[in-house]
C-alpha cells in the first residue's frame, strides 16, 4: 500500500522532499538494520526517529493516529493525582496512557557531559551486550564469536542508532511485543505547494500523513511534513527456542577417522556422540575415543586473537563459552577424540576443524594415550610455555624481594593478552616466528624497570640499560653470563636484527651464535623459549640466593 493523496502530489518536489524513499526503509519485517533513534546535528534540519514497545493488544490503538508521541518514556518524575492530591513516582519505563513501554532514548545532560544512548536493561541483558567505546555494542554467541547488535551512524546532519533487526526481533518475540517507530520530517521548501498536499496511509501495521503548509516567511515559506509510525514484527520463532539469544541448530559433520587399504578412501564417521559407540555400548560404529587428526594449522584462528581463546599443550577453550581436550602426535599434527568434536566443540567451530581434518599419519600422542586410556599418571615432557611464565614469575617475585620494588613495570592490558596468548607455531613460517618473538621480548625484557635494576650490586653505570644492569651484577657476583644473560641478549639481538626491522646479515650471525641457525623457525622458537626460561629461573635463585639472611644456604645447596 501507499500513500493515498486526497489533494496535491509529490510531483515537482525536490527528491529529498519526497516520502517515498524514506517509507520504502520502514517496513514490519525488516531483516538487516532497524534506525531506532535518529536525530538531527545541523541547523536547518528538522527531522528525527524514536521508538518504543506496545504489547501486540495496544496496536490498534498506537496506530490510531499518526502523531503523538510516547510522552512519560524515558523521563522519571513525580505528578499529583487531583482531587486526591497524591503524588505518584513516575519510572519513565512505562506509558500507562498509551499501553507503551520505553525502548531507546537520547539524553544529554544539559551538555555538561557528553550524551548517551540508553536502552531498555532488559534488551542488553538479554543478549549479555558488551558496550564498544564509540557506543555501539555487541553480543556473543556459543562459540565465542562476535555479533553486531546496535551500531552507530554519525554524519555531519544527521545522527543514527540501528540495531540489527533479527536479534532485536527475536527480543520482540522472546518479550511478546512489537516496536513501533515514530518518523518526523520537515522539509523547507522555496515555494509554497499549490494545491495544497495531503496524503494518508493506514493499515493494521502503520500509519502516516504527508501534507504541505506555509510558515508565512520570506525565506523559504513552503514547506513539506512526512509524519507516521510503522510497527516492527517479532520473529515467528517457537517459544523453546527463544530461550536463547540467537538461533543455533546442531550439525554433526563427518570427520576422516582412516583410510580404506584397498582402495585408499577416506573413511569417514559423524561426531555425534549420541550415535557413536563407548565402553558401555556397542552401536556397530566407531568408538567415541577414536582419534581424528588435523593440520596444525586448525589453531591459527585461536592463536590469532589471545584475548578470546587459550591454547595450551592439552586443551583449547575459548572465554567461559567451551573448552576441548587436544594432544600433538609426533609429527605435530593436532589429535582430538571423535566424540569430543561433537560434544565439546560448537557447532560453528566443527564446520572450521572439517576443512583441516587430515587422515591419520604420524603415530598416536602418545602421553593423552597413557593418560586417557590407560590411566596412568604421567606427566610427559615439559610444556615450554609453561616453563617460561612460572620462570617469569619465579624471577620477578625473587628480585622483587632483593630489591625491596618491582623489577618489572606494570603492563599495559595489551601487552599483557599479548603475552599470556604466546603459543608454540602452528606453522614453520617465519612471520609467525618474528611475531611472537616480539612478544616474548617485550614481556621478558622490554617491561623491566631499569631504574630498580641500577641498584643491583656490581651496577657502577647511572645510565645502564636493563640487560647491561642485570650483566654487571652478574658479573660481580661471579656467575654464569654466558646462560643467564646470554639468552636476553639473543632475544634482543633477534628482535633488533629482524623481528623489528629489515632482515640483514647481523640475523644470520645472531642465529649462528646461539647455534639455531640449521633449525627451522618454529623449532628455533621453542629453543628461544627454553633458553630463555632456564635464564629466568638461573636469575631467580642468584637472587634468592643472595636475598637470604647470612648464615642460611641457598636453595639447592647441601
């Protein structure tokens, strides 16, 4: 339907004066951006959005007019009732006058502060909404993954709140509500319309008038008005799945667990645990604990962004969301039980893992073996990442103690996700290698308070660098330079002469003198990382050693 014209026409009128494109933006069941809130920034514009809640019963009764606003929203007070003269708190959450309820709002503060946008609590708690700085928001699903839910478009005119119109419909059907949108725009024109223009549309789902008037003024007298409201839908979701924030449907993909001898296929078998044999059960197909296998690179999207997800030697979780047991076999390809992809791992992250599933190659790892089937308490070789951040700590807290301050300044939040989300290579190319070297020097090296460690003993140099201070005292204290600062030294030199800057024969010289040169870069890595942490933990008991009172050994001595 569209606008019924009982006098004048849009015809002749400039384009952003006729209703049609902004009518053609509002409509019931919208399916990528919903303007909740619009408002104008420029002189001379006259033009704005709002909206609120109605219970689906108050249609009818919101549509009945096509001004009108919702009056009480979004503004507390108190009123007094006559005869009676009782004073009555008015929340602003809700319009009993109109059977409306508040939604969005713009407030701002008598300009004493910057304005903010405030939404209904219970839309954002719905979606557990995470605020962004620029005063949009997102959400997160089951697999940790984000999802835009109210963005903000701001122009030189013209301000916008949109959200994103399925997630809030689907609030629409979760509350049993419906949105209706107010429109206001007025266009200033050079000339009076003649005839005079009036149009309507009405229907069961909106509302609007567009009509022409003269303001009696010598610049620009004429003027046009597009006024209405348009309800919003809620999804037509069953009720057991509004439970949920966002829709998720399971699937359970196959996975290669071997290969055919004869005829060399791939053998394949869901994940879904509820169809897979255990030791309880015999279903005639493959058994939960099947081990699937896949290129190391499956963990790329994880290692990339350290603030969500964790990896460790054994296990992968993401935030508070999910969480599944990993192992390596010895030709370091990833090694992860059947049952668990279709148990542990969300359904978004099953479609990711498919596309690197490998067949099996390369031998079973074998302490998850040990562990997980036979049962046996085996620890397994060190985790080099564990090794470094307890030696880390070890030699912080030890010469924090000898120097009576902090030896390491505070991090900046970053830095510090940057740091803790260090992993092994998932890859043996050198740009993964450079970053993380990055990395594990700036947390190791870079965040150390020189003008704590100027006051080690042997320290004679008022202007001595960190590494220098830690040399000198090392020195005067007649121990081993070459393995306790030798290592801080090689990540210096790697980050200096590469990692950071243009690759020259200095690199090559730097790998040749640590004797990594005939290693690839993943494996010189986890060199770097062991080396690196058996220098913390030297420079920890030197300094526990020499913090202790006279008279009492050091650690490890007899």
């Amino acid at each position: 339907m569209a606008l019924n014209y009982s006098s004048g026409s849009s015809d002749g009128l400039p384009d952003e004066a006729k209703p049609d494109s902004e009518l053609a933006t509002l409509i019931p069941t919208p399916t990528e951006w919903v303007t909740v809130l619009g408002a104008a920034l420029a002189e001379g514009l006259d033009w704005g959005i709002a909206s609120y809640l109605i219970p689906p019963a108050a249609r009818q009764r919101a549509l009945a007019d096509y001004s009108g606003v919702f009056g009480a929203g979004g503004s507390a007070g108190i009123s007094i009732t006559y005869p009676e003269q009782r004073a009555i708190f008015e929340e602003g959450l809700e319009d009993s006058d109109s059977r409306a309820e508040f939604f969005v709002q713009r407030r701002h503060h008598h300009g004493r502060a910057e304005p903010t946008t405030e939404f209904r609590p219970s839309f954002l708690w719905y979606f557990d909404a995470i605020p962004r700085s620029d005063g949009s928001w997102y959400y997160l699903d089951d697999a940790g993954r984000d999802h835009e839910l109210v963005r903000v478009r701001r122009t030189a005119g013209e301000l916008r709140i949109d959200i994103a119109s399925l997630p809030l419909r689907r609030y629409l059907a979760a509350r049993q509500r419906l949105l209706v949108v107010q429109l206001n725009r007025i266009t200033r024109l050079d000339r009076v319309p003649s005839p005079k223009i009036e149009a309507t549309e009405h229907t069961d789902l909106r509302h609007f008038s567009f009509h022409s008037g003269d303001i009696h003024s010598a610049d620009r007298p004429g003027f046009v008005r597009l006024l209405g409201k348009q309800v919003v839908l809620p999804l037509d979701a069953a009720p057991e799945t509004l439970t949920r924030p966002h829709p998720s449907v399971q699937r359970f993909p196959e996975f290669t667990i071997g290969v055919d001898p004869g005829s060399g296929q791939p053998i394949t078998s869901t994940c879904d645990p509820d169809q897979l044999s255990d030791y309880f059960t015999d279903r005639g197909t493959p058994h939960y604990l099947t081990r699937v296998y896949f290129r190391r690179t499956v963990l790329n999207r994880y290692t990339s962004q350290p603030s969500r997800y964790r990896i460790s030697d054994d296990r992968l979780s993401c935030l508070g969301f999910w969480s599944i047991a990993i192992g390596t076999n010895p030709e370091g390809m990833v090694e992860v039980y059947l049952g668990d992809l279709g148990r542990d791992l969300p359904t978004e992250e099953r479609d990711h893992w498919v596309s690197f599933n490998a067949p099996p190659g390369g031998g079973r790892d074998d302490v998850r073996y040990r562990r997980d089937i036979l049962g046996e308490w085996f620890d397994g070789p060190p985790d080099p990442l564990r090794e470094l951040f307890a030696a880390r700590e070890r030699f912080s807290t030890s010469m924090t103690s000898l120097l009576g301050k902090p030896v390491y300044n505070s991090w900046n939040p970053e830095d510090q996700i940057a740091f803790e989300g260090l992993h092994v290579p998932t890859t043996s190319e050198q740009g993964e290698a450079d970053n993380l070297i990055l990395r594990l020097t700036k947390g190791v090296v870079d965040y150390l308070d020189v003008k704590a460690l100027r006051q080690l003993p042997g320290v004679s140099d008022p202007k001595a660098a960190s590494i220098n201070c830690l040399d000198a005292w090392v020195t005067a204290s007649s121990s081993d330079n070459e393995n306790l600062i030798g290592p801080l030294r090689l990540l210096q030199g790697l980050r200096s002469t590469g990692s950071a800057h243009a690759r020259g024969k200095n690199w090559n010289a730097t790998l040749v003198r640590a004797g990594l040169e005939n290693l690839r870069p993943d494996q010189q890595f986890i060199q770097i990382l062991d080396l690196t942490a058996a220098a913390l933990n030297g420079l920890a008991e030197l300094a526990e050693s020499q913090g202790q009172p006279e008279g009492n050994s050091s650690p490890g001595s007899t």
